[in-house]
C-alpha cells in the first residue's frame, strides 16, 4: 500500500497506528515516522532545520539504523538527538494553522507563496565542492535549466538542502556551503 497525501497519513493512519501496540525495533522506528510526518503537517518540513531533520530521520530510520556498514553507521544521527531537537521545533509556532480546514497542499502553496515575498529564493548549486556557472541564482527556474531542466521541473524543491547529490554530482542548498540553518 501506498499513500503519499500527508492529509490521509495525518487523519487516518497515524491514529490508527498510534492505537496499536508495538515491542520491536520498529516502535522506534514508527516514532521517527510519526515525527516526521509532524513535520510534515504543521509545516515545519518548510523551515531550513525542519527540513534536515526530516533528512537525518529518513537516513536513521528502518534498515539504515540497523546496517552493519561503515558508510551507514558513519551517517546515522543519534536518535536521542532526532527527539530533543525535534522537541526545540515543535515548541516553536508552527507555519501551519491546521484548524483552517485547508488541505495541506493547500496550505503549503499559502506558506510558499508568502515565503516568496518575504525571502525570494536563493539557490547554490554545487558541484565537486564548487559553485557551478550562474551560481547562486535567484529563481528555482533559472537553477533548474542550469542542471538542464525544463524550468519547471521541481528538481531543486525536492533537493534544497537535504545534503542529498543530484545525480551523484550536484549538490542543492539554499545558502553557502559551511553557512548553517537560520535558527
């Protein structure tokens, strides 16, 4: 099964889940999930530390906690860490106002429409640690043909600081390499 609505994950399985019992491994693992998916629905997947800890839960979660390689268990970030800084987001207000009664893909256009005007976006692409020609630019489509995209592909909104390589080669953020999250 599959269910990518975070509305349907939010309203009908995470309550569902959270009146099951679970002794294994895997409560763990579902309780990075459920905080992740909180992320996701209040909006705080939206904000620079939202974001990364969404990307250091999905690189803790499930197999990858479990591994017995090198590479994995030199990436893998501290679950106690995951719940305290998770703790330090969710104190915060959060960007969503999930009693509107909107959709959260709705809410999510909201929140990126007036992050717009407040902040226009700002993207770095790197590539072998170094800026790539054009670089930084100042709309996702200019980034995007850069890669040679269509401008409208949403590459870079998907890539944008989760320290994840695009094709193996490019790295996304949306501040200077070394510069950390705004806090």
């Amino acid at each position: 099964m599959v269910v990518n609505s975070v509305d349907s994950l939010y309203y009908y399985i995470l309550p569902f889940l959270d009146d099951s019992k679970m002794y294994t491994r895997k409560a763990i693992d579902f309780k990075l999930w459920r905080v992740a998916l909180l992320l996701h629905k209040l909006g705080y997947y939206y904000l620079p530390e939202g974001r990364q800890l969404i990307t250091d839960i999905s690189n803790t979660i499930n197999k990858k906690r479990y591994s017995t390689t090198d590479n994995v268990l030199n990436d893998v970030v501290s679950i106690d860490d995951i719940f305290k800084r998770s703790a330090e987001i969710f104190y915060k207000n959060p960007p969503f106002d999930i009693n509107l009664g909107k959709s959260h893909v709705e809410l999510a256009q909201s929140f990126n429409k007036i992050k717009r005007g407040l902040y226009p976006a700002i993207v770095y692409i790197y590539k072998n640690n170094k800026l790539v020609k054009g670089s930084p630019f100042t709309t996702y489509s200019s980034a995007h043909k850069a890669l040679g995209l269509n401008s409208s592909s949403n590459t870079c909104n998907r890539y944008i600081d989760t320290n994840k390589l695009y094709k193996n080669e490019y790295l996304i953020t949306s501040r200077p390499l070394g510069e950390s999250p705004e806090k």
